[in-house]
C-alpha cells in the first residue's frame, strides 16, 4: 500500500485501519449450526438486527432537565417484583409523557418486545384499534387483526403471560381503557407495564382488573431546574444571557415548575445574544409579558390553557366542575373544612374536593386548598369566557372588577361568588367616601359567597342576597343588622371588626361555622340555644369578651371551641354569684391558650364524652386543674405553661403530648406507667429530668455511693460539669455529672478525663472496637453485667456534621446484638478527652465461654474513638447494687431483660434509639450495622417520641410572646460583655439587652426564642444556661 507523501494511506491510516479490520475479524457473530433451519435463523438474524437498529426509539425533547432524579424511581421499579405496573400521575404538562418515553427508550431492548400506545391520541378506531397496534408491537409485527375488544383483551393477557414485554400506555383517563388493554385477569407476568395519568386515584381502578399498581406522583421542576429548562429554550443555554436573569427568575416563577410552561413560553420570548440590536427590542418584550401574566387577566397562552384545560374538560360531572370554578375563583388558601361546610349542600364538596385532588387539579397543604397558579389562571380564564362584562360572569373575584361592580350597582343575577378587598383598588379609582351602597347588592338574586375585606357598607339590609357564606374582615358594624337575611348562612366569619355584641335574632338551622377571630371590642354573645346544627365557633382573641350565653353547654353538635386570648372571660365567670361554665358534651377539640387561667379561678369544667384535642398552652396554672376529665383525651397542649412544676399520671389514653417551654415541670409520669405517646414535644423544659418510660437524668451529686455499687469511683466527678447535646432537654443549660438510665442502662459522661481510666478495665483496646470470651465462673459469682466505657475526643474538623455516638454489643454465640444511642451525651471540646462509662444489665444473657464483641461508632468527621474498655460484674450472692439501682430508678418494660420487642430490626437485633437520624438512610445503616435481614419498617420503638413523629410547634409561636430571659454567662471582661450585648441586641424582636457582671447574669426582654440568645452568646466560646424564662401573656396582634 502506497504511504508516500501527501498520499490519503499515511502510515497512521494504516495501522488504525489494521486495528479495525483486525478487531471486526475476531468479533462473534450468529452461526448457522447445521441442524438449523435456514429460514428460521434468517429470520432471527432480521429480528436481532433491527432491535440494535432501535427503528423503534421515540423522539423526545432535546432539553431533558431534572431527569436523572426522576428516571431513578422508575428504575428501581423496573426491578422491583412486586409491582407489574406503575402509574405517573401529575398535572397537565408536568412531564409524564416525556419521563414515559425516555424511560422507554433507556429500557425497551430488555425486553423481548414492547409498545408506547398514545390512548388518548387520534385514533379512528377507538379500543378496537388501539389493541391492534399493541399485539402488533409486541407480537413483532406477525398479522394480527382482532374483530372485538373482547377478543383483543383476551389476546393482550395471553401475551402479557407468556412474554416479557415492555409496554408504555400514554394518557389514561378511563377505567375500561385500562380493562381492554391490560385485561382483567389475575395472571402471573414478567411484563412491566408503565401508565401516564392525570388521575392520582388510579390504583382505585386496579381492583377490578386483580393487578397490584404502584402510584408516582411526578414533582414538578424546583427553581434551579426551573430556570436552566426556561433558559434553554429562550436563550439557547442553560442560563440566561446578561441583562436576563432578573427577568427570567420571574418568568420562572410564575411557571410553578411546569416543564410545558417553561418550554413554550421560553421559546415565545427566544432572544439571541449575537444579535444585540435584538437584545434591547425583547428586553422590552419580555417586561411587556411579564406585565401582562402578573395582572391576572387570563391571559394565558393558548397551548398550555388547551393542555390544562383538558383535565378540567374531563371532569365526570357538572358539580366537580362549579366546585373547581369556585376554588379558582374564591377558594385557594381557605380552609377545607371550611369549604366543605360551605359547599357540601349545593356541590357535594366532600366528594368533590376528594375527584379534584385525585385529576390533580387540587392539592390539600396544612388543612389548606392550594391549586398550581396555572391551574388558577386556567379556571379563571374559564369564567373570564363566559362574558367580556365582569358583571355577567358567575364569579368576580378581581378587586377592581368587584368595586366597579358595586359602585356603579351593575350586578346581575349570574353572579354567584363575589370578592373585594379595598387595600388592592387604588386610591385614585376610588369615589370620595369609598364606601358603597348595599343596595348594589341587592340586585345579585344568585350571590351565595361574599368575601369583603376593609369594606364598608351603607345603607339597608333588607334586601340583601340570601348567602351561604359571609366573610366579612375588618367589618366596621357594631351589631349585625336586625333586617339582614341569615336563614340561608352555613358560614358566617367576622374576623378582626368592630362587633361589640353578637345576638343569634332566630333560630337558624343551617349555620354550622361561627367565627369572631380577633373581634376585639366583643363584649357579648347572646341566644347561642338558637344554632342547634353549630359545629364551630371560634373566638380567639377577642380579648374583651365577658359574657357568654351559658346556652353553649347544650349545643349538642359543637366539636371545636376556640376562645383562645379570651383573658377578660374567666375572670367575670369566676364571680361569687356565677357558676361554673360547663361545655357540651360534644366537644371534640377545645383551645384555651393564652387565658389567663390558674389554679385559683379555673371555672371551667372539662366532661365531654369525645373530648379529643385540648389545648391549655400559655396559662400559669401550676398543675392540671382536677375539673378536667382527661380519660378519653388523645391531644394535650401545655406549650409554654411556665408555671407547670408536675405532670403525674397522664391518660393511657393519650397518644399526643406538647410541653414545649414548660420551663418548671420536672418531671412526667403516666397511668400506666409506661410510656404509650406517638407524639411528643418537650423542647426547652430546663427542669425536666425525667420522662417516665424513656430516660431519667439524676445527678450524680444525689446518689449514694453505695447505690452505685461499682461505679461508686464516679462520686469523684458529681461536681465537674459537662456539655450534654443530643436531645431538647439539654438546650439552654449547664449540667453537673449526670447519671443516664435508659433501657435499663446506666450511664454517665465525664469530660476532661485522662486515658488512665480504661486500665482499670479488664479488656481494653486502643481502637473502637474489642473482643472477649466469657471465661468460666464459680455458680455463686454469677455474671449481673458488663462495665462499659470508651474514650472519643472531636475531631477538630469545622464541618457542623451530626454528633452520634452510638455502642454495639454482640453475643455472637447466641446472635444477640445491641446497638444503644443514648438520649444525651457529652459534646467533647477539641483536644480534651471525653468518657462514656456505662453499665449493661447483660446477667441472664452471658455464659462461659460465650463470644462477645464490642464497638464504638461515631459520626465519620466529627469525632475520633481512642480506646474502649470492658469489664464483666459478678454477683457476690449477696449484694447486689447495681440491681437494686436499677430496680429502684427505672421499672419499666422496655428495659434489656425485658420486652424490647418494638426495637427489634432483625432476628435477635435490637436498636436501641429514639431518633430518626438518618431519615430515608436508615435503612441502609442499619443494615450495614446488622445485616441483610433488617426489618426496620416493623420496628416502632424509635417512633415512641417526638424526634420522629412530633406534634409540629413553628417557631413563631415561640417569639409570639413577649419574654424576660434570665442567662447565667461566665464573662471575661467589659469588651466581651459589649460585643455580647451587640449581638444579642441585633437579633431580631430583642427590646433591651442587660448585664450583670459581678452576678455573671445576661437580662434579655423582647419577642425572641430564648434558645437563638443562648447560641448567639455561645458563638463567643462562653459557658451560658438560661436561668429562667418569664412569659408576658400579651400575644402579639
């Protein structure tokens, strides 16, 4: 071969052409063996060939954002044998027709056949014709021709039992699409079947066709994602272009994460950055869009409206479509039950609201409606349609349009819902008075909601529309107009106005919800008899209350009573002359905070057969009032009872208990004496030092020596303090050595102590771990336990990681291990040693000659392990402390020797924690920790207190009360008391900041959490304990 110069065949041709040639040479191909029919292997060969020619990929959208994330559920399920099937439901254009064929695409030549069916799609010959294309894919193209659908079903089960095949069905909305094209025989199949649907309810629809469906929800896109998907369509590039950003993070915004949104209007507003003449020109374009979509005139563009409307369009009946309508309209951000009292006559809205959620056109968040913005927009547009005179149309909702509406007294009898708030029309647009006539009203026969906020209105009432609801905000009417129609109110709200009394004038059979939230001039409520169907009625705040018809004790419907901040009301009840207030026997939940309430004058008594929910929170009664029936209680409120010193034998019916900033109980005990509660919620109680059947902190101080029995060395320490962290209860204090009895162990932490205490051991190890054989014993030194203590320091490193601490012990002659996170351990300071030495109450499970391993594990990064210790104790036939210790502190059943079977995570493992550290990561810990046979999803005992399951307190209910905080600080000189009182005073809802050097005190008052001043001072390396808390009971409006 020629390789001259500037010859094609250069010698670097060649040899790459040798390597080619030389590599297809030895490639393996099909062999026709001789037994073979020639026929049947060509067929084979067309059939592998055009499967790695993939003739069959789907065309997908070039920017693809987020998908890995995404693709990663269905992958798991693809080998998952459980689930055959699996649903992606989501909103229009939320991505599940593109998720769908991407995994399609990833995963079809798995599969010995497959199919991506477009149900939905334009298909002349309805489930006829969407068999045919089914079997044709799956069967390879072979001639099928099915003349019934009953026929094809038959067929498709035939295939989906005999082959392992992959088949996509696009765009399901209807039950017997389902039924037809998967068949409704419980048959056995390796075949993996994934469906794209708006309808989350879905796996309602497999029942009848006996196949198990595992339901995704598909998460929209989150902001980043959001952006990179619109920028690749409106510049080209995965950010925007310089002069953009601001804008397109709007844009982004206003799409809620909706891949088809982004995607269209993107490429509507695609700018090009070679081109700068361009750039300026669609600057202005795009703040024109902006401008448009933010004024909420429905102006949304016609392919995602056609897409989303869809959903609304499919609605089964007429009533879910009106109840849609009003929820875009009126609705979003109301409460639910709210919505349901309102609308569960006329549109069934209980049923209704539950079709909504499962088309995915409503969603239900903290007991709240919310619905996608474009879902919002979509709706509204619809009732923009009906008519271009907004008053025509059967909702106004837009400010403007609504005090156009009854300023000029245009209403007509097509509307049924009307919102105003005057604070959105602009002061220019307003007529001199700004207040409106209720004769505008008067012509709107239809108007059933009526939503006013800062309105004020003139004029009679007489005429005025016969509501089902009136929300009325800021309402200026000192009494209710005698002639106002209230037959007709299920609803009636009156939040934050003027009322000074409320008199019911007649009986009114239908009204089931009463609320005067914030109504601060209510001094009366009269005739509460003539509400027999009443089921709500809320006061909070009305802190001029003194008189409530006594009639509320015979409500026999009332289930919710909040007279929250109602201070004045106990107080005038409680005279001589006036007896005791009784509540209904109905009552389901009951909220008093912030009353003012105490042991003195609690007038209240407490009987209701249903009680459920009772909150007490922020009264200063020093103990549970004895007129409180608690036996059939499931919630109980105390937050912020500062004045609480005990709470003994708490209901074994009680499943959820709030003592959060409870600053003076120290201790919970419960009826049964075990601990029962799923949720619980004790941060910042400063005193607490024992919660019956979880843990108990004494210190060391208090305990006799020869209580100790072998850790009697320990006294040497009662007076050293120590840093503890990993639980609420340590927040805000200085702690002396305590001991920890938990699960029958006892333990302790020393901090500042020499490695010279793990000689003593009689088994050490200069690393975290160690092994031992139990050696032979005389029968009278029985074994009672084992000494355990290892040595950890921190690690030095300034990533802020989790501090875990946690000790296993395995039995491996008998397949016995425990692993033991106790609730509070010492935070070690850098290069300073720190000692856990704790006892094991292991008696009746050790033997001669038995295997045991130790092993210390703490977070990787945080801390380092550098030796542990272990000593067996024996019994000397006669005393027996650490027993009688144990015996005495902590007689509980969960204990080691006892029932521990709801920590138990595999055969013979035990998990000894009651924290959720590592969230969806457990599993996988605990398996690395135990092995394969984890069967952590059986094993409650970690759920038993609030670190998992806990009664959910926001911080603003911490700060919501003006506070006097008393903090012990070791200061170190008049500069650093400054820069302290700098910091403290820069923290937000801080009023004044005080120091007492020669008593080490810092004073603090304001709206703040005590813990955010503790870690504030504690950033200057100082020792600090909240000393006290003194609640001001004034809640901020």
């Amino acid at each position: 071969m020629n390789t001259k110069e500037g010859s094609k065949w250069t010698e670097d041709n060649v040899r790459r052409w040798k390597a080619a040639l030389t590599e297809f040479a030895n490639l393996t191909g099909m062999v026709l063996s001789g037994s073979r029919s020639e026929t049947n292997f060509i067929a084979e060969v067309v059939e592998t060939t055009t499967r790695k020619l993939d003739l069959k990929q789907l065309s997908i959208p070039t920017h693809l954002v987020g998908m890995e994330a995404r693709v990663e559920v269905i992958n798991s399920w693809l080998y998952d044998d459980q689930h055959s099937v699996i649903a992606i439901c989501g909103m229009g254009g939320s991505g599940k027709t593109t998720l769908a064929q991407h995994i399609y695409n990833l995963h079809k030549q798995d599969f010995k056949s497959s199919s991506f069916i477009e149900v939905n799609g334009k298909q002349p010959y309805g489930l006829l014709g969407l068999q045919n294309q089914l079997l044709k894919d799956v069967l390879g193209g072979k001639g099928v021709n099915v003349s019934s659908v009953f026929e094809g079903t038959s067929k498709i089960e035939v295939v989906l039992q005999t082959k392992r095949v992959l088949i996509v069905l696009d765009d399901i909305d209807q039950h017997e699409q389902l039924s037809a094209l998967l068949g409704t025989k419980a048959i056995p199949t390796q075949s993996k079947i994934i469906i794209t649907t708006r309808f989350l309810g879905i796996h309602a629809w497999f029942g009848s066709i006996s196949r198990s469906c595992l339901v995704h929800k598909l998460n929209l896109l989150n902001d980043h994602e959001s952006l990179e998907l619109l920028s690749s369509h409106a510049f080209g590039s995965k950010i925007p272009i310089e002069g953009f950003k601001e804008l397109a993070v709007q844009l982004a915004k206003y799409c809620g994460g909706n891949p088809l949104a982004l995607k269209v209007l993107g490429s509507s507003l695609y700018v090009s950055d070679n081109e700068p003449w361009m750039k300026n020109n669609m600057r202005e374009v795009w703040e024109s869009r902006l401008n448009s979509l933010n004024s909420l005139k429905g102006d949304l563009d016609c392919n995602i409206q056609s897409v989303l409307q869809k959903s609304f369009d499919s609605l089964p009946l007429r009533s879910h479509k009106e109840l849609f309508l009003h929820i875009a309209c009126i609705f979003v951000g109301e409460y639910l039950d709210v919505v349901k009292f309102i609308l569960e006559d006329e549109l069934n809205a209980k049923s209704g609201i539950l079709t909504l959620v499962n088309r995915c056109l409503l969603t239900i968040s903290h007991d709240r409606l919310t619905m996608h913005q474009l879902l919002q927009e979509m709706g509204r547009k619809v009732v923009c349609d009906e008519s271009k005179d907004p008053a025509k149309r059967s909702r106004v909702w837009r400010d403007v349009e609504s005090y156009h509406v009854l300023r000029k007294g245009i209403g007509s009898n097509t509307i049924e819902g009307l919102s105003l708030d005057m604070r959105k029309v602009e002061q220019g647009m307003r007529s001199e008075t700004s207040t409106l006539d209720t004769s505008s009203l008067a012509k709107m026969d239809k108007l059933k909601l009526l939503h006013l906020k800062y309105v004020e209105l003139t004029g009679s009432y007489e005429n005025f529309p016969e509501l089902i609801w009136l929300c009325w905000h800021r309402c200026r009417l000192k009494t209710l107009p005698s002639t106002l129609s209230m037959s007709t109110l299920v609803v009636i709200v009156m939040s934050d106005g003027h009322l000074e009394k409320f008199e019911v004038p007649m009986v009114l059979n239908s009204l089931k919800y009463l609320s005067f939230k914030g109504c601060d001039k209510l001094v009366r409520i009269c005739n509460l008899y003539r509400l027999p169907k009443l089921d709500t009625l809320i006061l909070w705040n009305c802190s001029s209350l003194t008189h409530l018809c006594k009639s509320v004790g015979v409500l026999e419907n009332l289930s919710w009573l909040d007279m929250g901040g109602c201070t004045k009301m106990w107080k005038y009840v409680n005279q001589p002359e006036t007896m005791m207030l009784s509540l209904p026997q109905s009552n389901i939940l009951l909220d008093f905070t912030n009353c003012d309430l105490d042991n003195d004058d609690f007038c209240v008594t407490f009987h209701a057969r249903s009680l459920f929910d009772l909150c007490l929170a922020a009264n200063p009664f020093e103990y549970l009032p004895s007129n409180i029936d608690l036996k059939m209680l499931r919630k109980l409120n105390l937050y912020c009872c500062t004045n609480l010193k005990s709470l003994p034998c708490i209901p074994s019916t009680l499943v959820d208990l709030n003592i959060d900033w409870c600053t003076s109980l120290q201790r919970v005990t419960f009826e049964s004496g075990h601990f029962g509660l799923q949720e619980f919620a004790y941060e910042c109680c400063f005193k607490l030092s024992e919660i019956q059947g979880l843990f108990k902190l004494v210190p060391i101080a208090k305990i006799n020596e020869e209580d100790l029995g072998h850790m009697q060395w320990i006294k040497a320490y009662e007076d050293h303090k120590v840093d503890l962290v990993g639980d609420d209860i340590t927040k805000g204090r200085i702690w002396h050595t305590q001991m920890l009895y938990e699960y029958g162990i006892m333990s302790t932490f020393l901090q500042g102590i020499n490695d010279q205490i793990l000689t003593t051991y009689e088994y050490t190890s200069s690393s975290s771990s160690l092994s031992f054989r139990v050696p032979c014993h005389h029968e009278k030194n029985r074994i009672q336990g084992l000494n355990l203590s290892c040595l950890y320091r921190s690690s030095g490193s300034k990533d802020k990681g989790m501090w875990i601490l946690f000790a296993k012990i395995s039995n491996r002659s008998k397949d016995l291990t425990w692993i033991y996170n106790p609730v509070v351990y010492c935070k070690p300071k850098i290069d300073e040693d720190a000692a856990w030495v704790s006892y094991w109450p292991l008696g009746n499970i050790l033997d001669a000659r038995d295997e045991v391993d130790v092993d210390i594990y703490v977070e990787e990064g945080t801390m380092i392990v550098s030796g542990c210790g272990a000593s067996l104790v024996y019994m000397d036939g006669e005393v027996d402390e650490e027993a009688k210790c144990q015996n005495d502190s902590m007689k509980e059943k969960e204990v080691i020797g006892g029932d521990l079977s709801e920590f138990m995570v595999t055969s013979g493992g035990y998990y000894l924690c009651r924290r959720d550290f590592f969230g969806p990561k457990t599993f996988y810990w605990l398996e690395w920790m135990f092995g394969d046979d984890v069967h952590y999803k059986d094993s409650q005992g970690w759920r038993k207190t609030y670190q998992s399951m806990r009664s959910k307190v926001q911080r603003e209910h911490v700060i919501s009360f003006r506070k006097t905080i008393e903090l012990g600080v070791g200061f170190n000189s008049e500069t650093e008391i400054d820069n302290i009182e700098k910091a403290v005073y820069s923290l937000v809802g801080i009023e004044s900041v005080s120091s007492r050097k020669e008593m080490g005190k810092l004073i603090v008052n304001g709206y703040v959490d005590p813990v955010e001043v503790a870690t504030c001072v504690r950033e200057f390396d100082n020792m600090v304990e909240i000393l006290s808390v003194k609640l001001v009971l004034d809640k901020i409006e």
